[in-house]
C-alpha cells in the first residue's frame, strides 16, 4: 500500500535509520527536525501518517498531535518514545494516536508491520467516511460510480487529486458523470463540510451569468431590487463546480480568471473587493485545446484550469460495467418504484444493453432502466427496452446499411435476408424468438415462413 510519511525526529542519525527503512519498503518520505517544523509541513504538505518523536525540542511530538487532531483531514500518529517514557505515550494512544515504539527500535520488521496496520485502520476510515457522504449527498455509491476498468486511472487521479486544494478540468461526453465525480473529489477533500455549489455555464443566458456568478448590488440592472450574493460567494470555504465552462462568453472568461489569479471580485454594480477561498472545479465536452487554438476559449484562462486534468471515458468504452450498473439501476428504482422486490433483468435484454453504443452515456442508461422497471412484470426483457436498441444488434454479415435503419425495417430485412426463418432471424437480430414474435406482432409483420 502506497502511502506518504512523514519523521519529525530531533537525532538526526535515528531519523535517517527510519528514512532508510521506509524508502526501502516503497514508501514516499519527507522528515522534519522538529515539532515545529513538522507542523509548518503538515500544514502546506499532505501527509497519510506521521511517525513522531515523543521528546523533542521547540514543540514536543505530543504537542504536535494535539494541534492536528481538530483537523479533517489529520494523519494518524505513530509514536517512538524511550523506554522511560510510556506513560506519555499511553496517554497519546487514548487521546487518539495509532500506536507507540520504544527507542531503540527491536528491529525493522516491527516498524513496518505497524505502518502496514495504522495504513489499513486509515484505508478503512476514508472508505467509512466516504460511503457516508455519498450517501448523504444522495449520491450511488463509490463503487457504481468508478464501475468498469477503465474507471480505475479516475479513481486513482481522484484520490490523488481530492486532498490537495488544485483546480481541476474534467473532460467527458455529455452524461458520463462530470458532476458526480466533481462532487467525489469535494467530499474527499478537507472542503468536505462547506459547500459545494455548481453551476451550468450554458444553462443560464449570457446576460444573467455573470450576476449568478458573482452576484449584484441592488439597482445594478433593472429589476434588480435589491443585493444578490452569486454562487462565489455561497461556495465560500468549499468548492464551485463551473460545468460546460466551454460555454462562457469571452467577456466572464477575463472575470473568472481574475478570480482564480487574485482570488477577489466585485459583485455586479458594486466596487468593494470580496475576498475568497474557493476551490474551482471546471468541466466540458468540449476539447478547450481547439477552442483555445480557434480564438474561442482564452489560452491564459485554459492553463489556469487545466492545472489537474481528468478525461472521463465514455460508457462504450467501460462496457464491462453495463451489468453492474443495470442491476445499481433496477435496485434504485424498483425502490422508488415501491415494488414488493426488486424488478430483475433478463440475460437476453442485459445483452442488449451491452451491444449498444451508448451516445448518451450513462444518463441514457439510467433512463432506460427506469422505464423497463416502469415496464417491466417481473424482469426487464427486450420488450421493454427501446426499439432502436434492437437496431444496433444484427450480424456483422449483414449489410452496412441495415444498421442506420429503424427497427421495423431492420426486421424486416432481416426476415428476407433468412427467408422469413424466424429463428435464424432473432439470432441474426441478438434476440430471442419469443422477442421477434411480439416485435412482429407489434409492427404487423407477421409473415409465413418459407419452405
């Protein structure tokens, strides 16, 4: 398990024994000389754990524990302490460290077996915490959301990210989850407790944008009766979401880089500065590179967001978590639903869902499934799913054409092509023969098979 350390340790020789050990065990370390100074890197650096001297000069380890531990994002403290010291380091245990070690150490192994447990407690914490907040939030949990391997690199980027106070770009098509992913890395962040605030740069007109930003002073504009705080201002402390920021016209483009070089701004109307501290999470479906080149994205304002860029893959490329966010899916709505149980799938239609291509991504999906459960009597079949996705599922022998066809047309090419041999037919189409005969019945195709 990776991880970042760091040794606040006086003797200078000790802390370098630990250094050694702990670079040669594959983890990232940092030291400090003092409590003091161990402090000031806490502070501006982002540590998993903290390996402590009890007795040190300027600012004892003990100290040093007790100004974090109000912190929300603190890292667990392992103790190394004399042997005449252990009531000391009994104490930090109930106050809330993970653990102590006499000095001098009985050997390497009893180190690393002690940071290998205080990791898996933190591990567990963060995965308690964050199923909590998503489920708080409203959101599916952690596990539906990076569902499929190619989510793997997100969730890494996303961990990696969450804890540090950078700007972050999200790339994706429209439904791939910019917003939730958006609201994963402010949960996980120290930001967790104030708010997050989003905000669709193409769903308000160009006029009122800049007022939902920043806000207005009253008579700024006609209407406006009185004062109104924007959205920079209701994030203060936490996190602003700016989606499809491709969208923003040229004139807010210099105004929300002002706010992310200086950190101040002025409400619409008014002339007095407002201060903030607000962490700035962008998102588009656009590829700002070319924007920026075609003079309509500002090049200073795309380097200022694009300081930690994450692409979302597509649903068509992550095909492998169709079936488990199908069954996410039939579970959530079956419950709003107030079905007696939860409303299942068939293996015929989860085949479907996985030979389609998936244009609108996972909200498409989302949709679907909540109106097979609608639909649906017991499971969801392929009469319940969208004619068009039948259209997508012929065998690749048939003609190019057939697959830009509609449903009723790629039937019925399908039944000339097998001289109206409904079995061959349905296994051309991916569907079941029971399938093709309703279809049949439905589009008033029913035809005799020949000889």
């Amino acid at each position: 398990m990776s991880a970042t350390i760091l040794i606040v340790e006086d003797d200078a020789v000790f802390s370098e024994l630990l250094t050694t050990i702990l670079d040669g065990a594959g983890y990232t370390v940092a030291t400090a000389a003092d409590g003091g100074e161990g402090l000031r890197r806490i502070q501006r650096e982002r540590f998993d754990l903290v390996i402590c001297d009890l007795k040190m000069p300027v600012r004892s380890g003990l100290d040093l524990f007790r100004a974090l531990r109000g912190e929300p994002v603190a890292p667990l403290f392992i103790f190394i302490t004399a042997f005449g010291r252990l009531e000391e380091a009994v104490s930090a245990i109930k106050e809330g460290a993970f653990d102590f070690l006499s000095k001098p150490l009985k050997d390497p192994a009893s180190l690393l077996e002690t940071i290998r447990r205080a990791l898996e407690q933190l591990e567990m914490e963060r995965m308690s915490i964050s199923l909590q907040e998503t489920e708080k939030a409203g959101l599916p949990p952690e596990d539906m959301i990076f569902a499929g391997r190619a989510m793997v690199g997100v969730r890494k980027l996303v961990q990696d990210v969450a804890r540090t106070p950078a700007t972050v770009l999200l790339h994706g098509e429209s439904g791939t989850g910019k917003e939730l992913i958006a609201r994963m890395i402010h949960l996980a962040s120290p930001r967790r407790n104030a708010p997050f605030i989003p905000l669709n740069c193409a769903a308000i007109p160009e006029n009122l944008l800049e007022s939902e930003l920043f806000g207005h002073e009253r008579g700024a504009f006609t209407g406006a009766v009185q004062g109104r705080r924007g959205k920079f201002e209701l994030a203060q402390g936490g996190t602003i979401f700016l989606d499809e920021i491709g969208e923003m016209p040229a004139l807010l483009q210099v105004k929300l880089l002002r706010v992310l070089q200086e950190r101040v701004f002025e409400r619409l109307g008014g002339s007095m500065q407002i201060k903030v501290d607000v962490r700035v999470i962008a998102a588009t479906n656009r590829d700002l590179a070319v924007e920026v080149a075609e003079k309509r994205f500002r090049e200073d304002l795309f380097y200022r967001l694009n300081v930690f860029p994450i692409t979302l893959p597509p649903l068509r490329e992550r095909i492998d978590a169709v079936p488990q966010l199908t069954r996410h899916f039939c579970a959530r709505f079956s419950a709003s639903a107030g079905t007696r149980r939860p409303i299942g799938i068939t293996s015929e239609a989860l085949a479907l869902l996985q030979r389609h291509t998936w244009p609108g991504n996972v909200r498409e999906l989302q949709n679907i499934i909540e109106r097979g459960v609608i639909l649906a009597r017991g499971e969801i079949t392929p009469a319940e799913l969208p004619a068009e996705l039948m259209v997508l599922n012929v065998l690749p022998e048939a003609s190019e054409g057939i697959f830009k066809l509609r449903e009723k047309e790629t039937i019925w090419k399908a039944l000339q092509q097998f001289k109206g041999n409904r079995r061959q037919t349905a296994q051309a189409l991916g569907i079941s023969l029971r399938t093709l005969q309703y279809r049949l019945k439905e589009l008033g195709l029913l035809v005799k098979e020949r000889a």
